[in-house]
C-alpha cells in the first residue's frame, strides 16, 4: 500500500483544524502521513498544533522559519514529504471518508500521475451550499478558461516534483492554478474523478495563503 503525504499549511484556521484533522484520521486508506507546517508562528498557533499533533503518531509538526504564505509553505513539504503520493488539504475543508481509497485506485488503475475530484461548497457551519463537477480530462486549453480544480481534491505523484519548475507560486492566492497550468502546458493531462469527496469551505479567510 503506497504512503501517501498530506501536507497542510497552518494560518489562523484555530476554528477548523481538528475537524479536517479527523476527515483525515477517519480514510478507510490509512497509509499516510499527515504534514502541518505552522505559517502563523504565533503562541496560538504553536498551543493548536500542539495539541493537535497528540491526535496521531502520523502527525508532523513542522515550523516555518518565517512567514511564507501557502505557496511557499507547499513548496517546503514537498521536500521532506516521504510519501509516493502527495495530496494536498487545506486546514478548513473535509475529506470524505474513501476519498483516498478512491483516488490512489483510480489513479492506480489509469496509471496516472494527477488527479482530481468533484467537491462541494459548505459554509462555516458546514451547510452544503454548492457543487463543483469534475471533468473527466483538463487540458491547458480547458484550464486557461477556469480552474475549476479544488485544491483539497488533488493527489499527484511526487516524482512530478523532480522537475524543479513545477512547484507553487509565491503569490498571494491562484498559487496552485499556476502550477496546474505548468503540468498542463507541458502535457501532464489533469484527471478528474466526478466523486464527491471533498467539502470545501467557504468563510471570510478563504484565501489558501497568508494574508489578513
């Protein structure tokens, strides 16, 4: 059974974590680790995590050494995620409990290298209030219209990484629309599976970095 690394940026979702924490905990898919890197760097992010990484011995803790917003942060897991599949999930969305099972059979079967899935919309009380569809196959042209990929929806293989152009912009938010459209571009075909298997959280801090 493959390791999958679940890497989480952590800037003031205090409210939230444990919650997607335990999205996580509870996959029938249980080999993973899960990776949290503290952005915030303040006394209260240090006390949450803390407490957090208790929850499971497949915690990891990780500081930033200075704030680096989450595309950056991303970038740094990358480099000491151990696992053969990277997915990415943000501190306030859920996982639906196969979403891993899923996917690493989907993409197993396929023999491919990205994958995507369809999500829901909820709000801060975790009422369902949208959903997004996931096509079938997105190409550059598709993307260039609209990234319709949720990023809490997607496993790649870490041997994309070893390319050292494909890697998270140092922007402020769309830092992972960016890097889809590199792998695009350069023909890596962006799969979707159209399962529901993700709640994404929309709340006024929705953007996936760190900015006030």
């Amino acid at each position: 059974m493959s390791l999958v690394s679940v890497l989480m940026p952590y800037y003031k979702k205090k409210p939230f974590i444990e919650s997607s924490i335990q999205s996580i905990l509870n996959q029938t898919y249980q080999n993973f680790e899960i990776i949290i890197i503290d952005d915030e760097l303040s006394d209260e992010s240090s006390e949450v995590l803390k407490k957090i990484s208790t929850l499971d011995k497949r915690i990891i803790i990780i500081k930033n050494k200075n704030n680096q917003g989450a595309g950056e942060t991303r970038n740094f897991g990358i480099k000491i995620a151990s696992g053969e599949y990277i997915a990415f999930c943000d501190c306030d969305d859920l996982w639906k409990k196969t979403k891993l099972d899923q996917q690493i059979k989907f993409m197993k079967n396929l023999e491919i290298d990205f994958c995507f899935t369809a999500y829901e919309v909820i709000n801060e009380q975790e009422s369902k209030i949208g959903l997004r569809q996931a096509q079938n196959k997105l190409n550059f042209d598709d993307l260039i219209k609209s990234c319709d990929i949720g990023l809490s929806t997607v496993i790649l293989k870490k041997d994309l990484f070893s390319n050292p152009n494909y890697r998270f912009a140092n922007l402020k938010t769309k830092e992972d629309y960016v890097l889809w459209l590199k792998l695009a571009k350069d023909g890596i075909l962006l799969n979707g599976l159209d399962e529901n298997l993700v709640s994404w959280r929309k709340n006024k801090n929705s953007l996936s970095s760190s900015v006030t």
